[in-house]
C-alpha cells in the first residue's frame, strides 16, 4: 500500500515526502503504519544527536515567517510551519506563509527544490495552541528524510510555547517593540521558555526602551530561578534584528551555534532526543490500546452505565481495570 512512497522516499524524493505528510496529515492513526515502514528501509536513527531542531515562537505578525526566510539563507533543512490562524481564515494564511517563506528565501523552493530546504504548512485544528497532533510524525519523516535541521514556526500562546521547547532544542522567543505587555506577562516564565530572545522590527521607535525592559526581565527571571537553587547555566542572549531587512541575521546565527554548542557540550540533546522519542511511543500506543478498550464488550456496557448514572466512574475504572488484568494474566 505504501510502496510507491517508499520507494521515493528512499530515494530522496521530495515528492515522496510530501506525500508522506500528507498521508499522515490525512490518516493520523495510520501514521505509525507507514513511518515504520520509512523507518525499516532508510535506517535512520531518530535519537541521532546530529540532528537539531530549532523552534520560533512568538505572537502572530512579529515577524516570525521572515525570520524563517531570513534564517533558510543560510540554515539548510525542513520546516514547519504551525499556523492557528489558518484554521479560521480559509487557506489564505497558510499560502501567505508559504509565498512569503518562497520569495523571501533564495534557497527554498515548495516540494521539489533541489537545494535542501522543504517547507510544509500545517494547520493547528484548534489544537491548544500552535503546535499541531502532527507535528512529531512530520519531525520523524523528516528525520527519516535525512534532513538534519529542522525548523518549527508556531504562533505563540502560553501553552504553545511550553509544548515547543518540549520538542525544540533551540528555543527563539520572538518579541518586537509592541511586545510590552507581553513582558510584563511572562516575567520569570520566560527564562522557562526562551533560549534566545529575538528582538525584531527593532527598526521601529521604543526599540531600545523594550530591549532594556528584555534585559530587566531576564535579570530578574535569572534572579528568582538562583534564588530557589535552581542552576541556570545558558542565559539568552537578546538578539535586535530587522528580519525583513536582512539585519542582526549574521548575529542570531551566532547565538544559536553557541546554544548548539553548549547543547551538546551538556549532552542535552540526547536526552532530548531520547525523550521526545519516548513521549511518542506512548502517546502512540495508549491511543491504540485504548482503540482495542472501545470494543470490549464490557467496555462499552460499563461506560453506558456511568452515562446513564446507574454506576459511578471509579467503581467503573476498577472494573474494567480488573477484567482486563484477569484476561492478562
Ligand atoms: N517594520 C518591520 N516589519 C517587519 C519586520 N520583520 C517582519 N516585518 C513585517 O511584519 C509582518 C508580519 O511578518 P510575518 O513574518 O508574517 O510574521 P509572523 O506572523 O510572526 O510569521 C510582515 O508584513 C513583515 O513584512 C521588521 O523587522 N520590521
Ligand atoms: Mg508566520
């Protein structure tokens, strides 16, 4: 059923590839199906600790896709792009996104191009912020592609920025001179969150003012965090930056082989890896063992009971919980 997929795949066609998304995208619990596939013929290793993936977050219009643009001139790999706002405004979102990343970008070229850059658009389905259901089986493929950076754009909300430095191992927090309140919002969650604090349209006016309320801010977050013995030992940077210009690029490059570098000198990509790959295979697996729960006879009857109030939940649990560790053993 996969085999024409594969078969591309293996051969690194980028068309394969997209169909592979694609498949995913459409059948989210056939996903496992055709990824192991992938994984078996091309062999890759998706814990290698040659693989990095750098995320970008930040609130809607800061500028984020430019940066992307800016940053594919001189990062090679696969992107993401998590839009949330393409799930109300009809494809026009998403095809702003890609235009833009495709004019902007003289390295990147829609599924096809020949200079190792693959950029996919996905929605968000409302999930809890910008990160997609999707989007770890879109880092494997791309892994299993051979990509070995890839770069995940999501539009920040709180929560979204949490699920994004679970998956990234860079972290770009993206503010701009607007970005005050959001400051005064995050406080000391933001060295939570943050590897790198991108300060961009620091062509407008108040550029300075919010970079020193940036600095203030992680001074203090920096503070509090020693203050109760935890040892923080990567500071972000702030970085100013002009993205539709092209300016501080050169600098942000540097910040982030530097937060590379103290990556793998602290053997934390690994972990990461290890971890990510983890969360996978058990939210993969609950979710097929609880298919095989919904069609339990006993399941089903339990469950109809607690709906209809004649049995309370916990006596529910422990039912069904006992059925099945009898027929286990
Ligand atoms: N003034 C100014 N505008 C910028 C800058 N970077 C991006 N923009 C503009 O901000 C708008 C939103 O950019 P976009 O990259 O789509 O933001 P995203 O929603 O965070 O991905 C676009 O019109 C960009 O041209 C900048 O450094 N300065
Ligand atoms: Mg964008």
């Amino acid at each position: 059923m996969f085999e024409e997929i594969v078969e591309g795949f293996v051969k690194g066609e980028k068309r394969a590839l997209s169909k592979a998304i694609s498949f995913v995208e459409r059948f989210p619990d056939k996903a496992h199906l055709l990824i192991s596939e992938i994984s078996k013929k091309t062999g890759r290793n998706l814990i290698s600790e040659d693989i990095y993936i750098l995320g970008i977050t930040g609130p809607p219009g800061i500028g984020k896709s430019t940066l992307v643009s800016q940053l594919l001139k001189r990062i090679k790999g696969g992107v993401i792009l998590c839009d949330p706002s393409s799930v109300k405004v009809e494809g026009g979102a998403i095809l702003g996104d890609r235009i833009r990343i495709h004019i902007e970008s003289s390295s990147s070229e829609e599924n096809g191009g020949k200079n190792g850059v693959f950029i996919r658009s996905i929605g968000t389905r409302g999930e809890k912020g910008g990160i997609s259901v999707n989007t770890n089986d879109i880092i494997n493929l791309y892994i299993l592609f051979g990509f070995k950076n890839i770069i995940i754009e999501t539009a920040g909300t709180g929560q979204t920025e949490t699920e994004i430095s679970k998956i990234a191992d860079t972290v770009i927090l993206v503010l701009s001179p607007e970005s005050g309140d959001e400051i005064q919002f995050m406080k000391s969650g933001i060295l939570e969150i943050a590897d790198i604090i991108v300060l961009n349209k620091a062509d407008r006016p108040m550029a300075d003012r919010i970079y020193n309320e940036i600095r203030i801010a992680l001074d203090t977050a920096h503070m509090v965090m020693s203050g109760i013995g935890k040892d923080i030992k990567w500071k972000p940077p702030i970085i100013k930056t002009i993205a539709k210009d092209g300016v501080g690029i050169d600098e942000l490059m540097l910040a982030i082989e530097q937060h590379k570098d103290f990556l793998k000198n602290s053997n934390y990509i690994l972990e990461k890896r290890k971890e990510r790959v983890e969360r996978d295979f058990v939210s993969g697996l609950t979710k097929k063992i609880f298919e095989v729960l919904e069609n339990l006879q006993i399941y089903r009857k339990v469950r109809n009971e607690v709906l209809e109030g004649k049995k309370d939940p916990y006596s529910a649990i422990e039912e069904v919980y006992k059925f099945i560790s009898q027929k286990m053993s």
